[in-house]
C-alpha cells in the first residue's frame, strides 16, 4: 500500500490492485507507471466517501464556471472544436459531457444571431473610409477573434492535476476530479504520445462507424445550415439586408433544442443512442418536406424544425462518442480524425445548391440531402449496436449517480467499464437484471 502523492489524500493505492487494472487497459493503450487512486476500486470508492454531498456539487460547479467563459470564447471562433473535445474528455464525465457540448453549441448558435445582427448592422457601414461592408465584417470579427484568442491562451487550464490547474483548485479537489472520472479518460500523468493508441483506434470498428456517421449527418444537415441564407432569400419574404433576420428564427429554435437535449439527457430516460434515433426520424421528414412542399411559409417552418433537429443531433452524439474514446492520445487522435475526415460531408453539401437547380426552389438539393440524412439513419443505427453494452453501462451508472444525488450522497459503487465491458445484451435480445458479465 502507498499514499497518493498528493498531500491532503490519505486513502492508500493497493499497488497491486492498481497493477492490475493498468495491465488491463495496456493491451490498448499507455498508461504511466504509478498508482492512481482511480486504479483501485476499493481506495477510490473509500477517498469518494470522505466527500460531502456539497462538496461533490461544488467542484463541478467549479468547473462549469471555469469552461462555461473559456467555451464562450467560441461565440467569436476563438476555439477549434477537437481540442475543445479532447479537453472536456479530461474533466468530465461521459455522462455528464452534455452539459458542456450543450454550451458549446449554444454558444456557436448565439454567435450565428449575433452574426446576423453584426452583418444588418454593418450593411450601413458600406463606403465608411471607402470600404465596402463586407470588408468590414471581416475587420469587426477578425480583431475580436486575436483578442480573445490571446484571453484563452492565458487562462487555459491543463489537466486536472497539472501546475496550471493548482491556481483555482485544491489538491483534494483535483484528486476528486480524476477520481471520479471513468477509466478511459485521460489522466494528468499519461505518455505525451502512445503509438499504441493510435494503432488501437485505427484498427477499431467504431472510428469508421463513428466517421461514417457524423460524415453522413454533416453531409445533410449543413446542406441545410450554409445555405440558410440563401434560402431565406429565394423564398422571397423581403430583401437584403432585412431578410439576415429571418435567420435568427431558426437559431432561436435550435437553442431551444440544445437546452432540451442536455436537460433529457441528464435524467438518464433512455440510452444516448435511442434519443438519436428519434432525433434523426425528425431529420428524415423535414428533408422530405422541402422537397415536397411548394408553400413558402410551409418551407420556412420546416427550415426551423430541420435547423432545431440538426443542431439537437451533436449533444447526444458527441457525449455519446466520449464513452469509448480511450485515453490521452487515443482522444486527441480519435476525435481530431473523426472531425476531420467527417467534414468531407460538409465540402460535399457546399456543392449541392448550384443554380442550374434553383428553378424549382432546389428540390434536387434537398432530394439528395434527405438520402444523405437516411444513409446518416443507418450508419447510427450500426454504431449502436457496436456500442450497445457500454450505452447500457453509461445510462445505467447515470440512473445510480442521480440516486446518489436524491439521497444526499456521492456515488462511488462500479463504474463504466470499457476496456472489459459489460455484457448486457446476447444478440438483440437484453439481458434480464443480474446476468451482466464481462467481455
């Protein structure tokens, strides 16, 4: 048995308990040679105890506060979205990763309003020290993008128990933070690069299941959110520069949605993958509308519902792709391999809103979108069923943390397991309670 090495953690490591639980996980990825108090079930679950309701409740309110400024940056492009990710990763909780992603994309859909109502705004600006407007939006937001780009570089926080971090947080706080976390998550101690890792992810069925999923979905859904405005425009409601605000509508709409999709997601109802489903059903038939439908309001209305169901989709989609990620370089490498082989969808959409099809309000557009969002349907489907145990595991481990929470404790009882995950299903066919075993 040795202590921790952090002063005020009392709670010995068993370093053979801890062996084992890294000689586990090293058949995939590098783990550093030290106990963790995470490693041991029986000192982690002995440390969480000594922790008060409140004080459980007052280290990730710490954090939001921390995360919510720094992701607010991203309202001027001050952040890139696979770094953000592969931070979060370090911090949170896969079955709390809705919180954060929700105030990310939130943001991101606040800046579009904000964006719009910068581009009527500066349309008046047109001449002004004889630059056209349009430079000027350029000007406006690019001197906003440096300033707060040098803001977070300086306030960024590190790992949870890294030197940076001991500036806003104690020890034991920090000890809590990685305690806590599940044991696919990145540690402060991990290699800085593990060839392991890499060769793990690339041979793994869920990167190109994953990849093959958001490509698709992008594919549909920003066919939609880039040509927004053009849209809008061709639907003739009124000119330029007044028609920048009918694009504030369908913002609101998907605000509305992210808050609701963290909100549902919270409470555990069903499995992240099921809520996906549903959402991209809604997806299915708004893109079946644009091409059927010949009222321009009935358009506008379900250029709303399509923007609120798109935008919906990532909340649950990326706190879902958290659960399997594994590690520090495994994270970083997964999630900047998927964001970005998955924008190849985004580069086809831009193609196809060309004007030999606008005649007929861009019905082949939309026609083909809508394939790309059935094609997205399966490739969904496929991923869960991949990933159908360790969903189960996360909704099941959520339903007991709030338990926990109702009862005024902390949850410290069996975790998500990952790299030995828990069997719930044979087949299609779940499981009844009590029959879970490991594979």
């Amino acid at each position: 048995m040795k202590s921790t090495n952090n002063p005020e953690v009392t709670v010995g490591v068993d370093q053979s308990a801890a062996a084992k639980t890294r000689e586990l996980a090293s058949e995939t990825v590098s783990r550093a040679n030290e106990a963790n108090l995470r490693d041991d079930p029986d000192a982690k679950a002995k440390f969480l105890e000594t922790f008060t309701a409140d004080e459980a409740k007052k280290i990730p309110r710490k954090l939001d506060r921390k995360f919510f400024i720094l992701i607010g940056f991203i309202m001027f492009e001050a952040g890139m979205f696979p770094g953000v990710m592969a931070q979060l990763s370090s911090w949170y909780r896969t079955d709390e990763m809705g919180k954060p992603i929700a105030w990310f994309f939130t943001i991101q859909m606040f800046a579009n309003i904000i964006g719009s109502l910068l581009c009527y705004g500066i349309s008046y600006m047109d001449g002004v020290c004889e630059l056209s407007a349009w430079r000027w939006v350029y000007l406006i937001e690019g001197v906003a993008t440096i300033f707060f780009a040098a803001i977070v570089f300086a306030v960024l926080p590190d790992y949870p128990k890294s030197q940076r971090s001991n500036k806003w947080l104690t020890p034991r706080e920090q000890e809590f933070i990685e305690a806590q976390l599940p044991e696919n998550a990145p540690l402060t101690n991990d290699p800085n690069f593990s060839k392991k890792e890499i060769v793990s992810t690339l041979t793994s069925p869920l990167i190109w299941s994953f990849v093959l999923s958001q490509t698709l979905v992008n594919f549909g859904g920003y066919s939609l959110t880039w040509y927004l405005p053009t849209i809008v425009t061709n639907l003739g409601f009124t000119a330029l520069p007044k028609n920048q605000l009918l694009n504030i509508p369908p913002v609101v709409a998907a605000i509305c949605g992210l808050i609701f999709s963290a909100w549902f997601l919270g409470r555990a109802c069903i499995v992240r993958p099921l809520y996906i489903m549903f959402i991209m059903t809604g997806m299915v038939i708004c893109f079946v509308l644009f091409f059927t439908l010949t009222s321009k309001v009935g358009i506008y209305i379900a250029t709303i519902l399509g923007t609120l169901l798109y935008q919906s989709y990532f909340i649950p989609f990326w706190s879902w792709r958290s659960a399997t990620l594994r590690v520090s370089t495994g994270t970083a490498f997964t999630i900047g391999l998927q964001s970005g082989v998955g924008q190849l969808g985004t580069v086809i959409a831009l193609q196809l809103f060309q004007s030999k099809w606008a005649y007929n309000g861009y019905k082949n557009s939309f026609t083909i979108a809508a394939a790309g969002i059935v094609a997205a349907f399966f490739a969904n489907l496929w991923t869960w069923w991949l990933t159908r145990n360790t969903e189960y595991d996360v909704m099941r481990v959520r339903r007991l943390v709030r338990k926990a929470q109702r009862e005024g404790k902390v949850f410290h009882g069996e975790d998500l397991k990952v790299f030995e995950e828990r069997k719930f299903y044979d087949g299609v066919r779940r499981r009844v309670d009590g029959e879970t075993d490991t594979v």
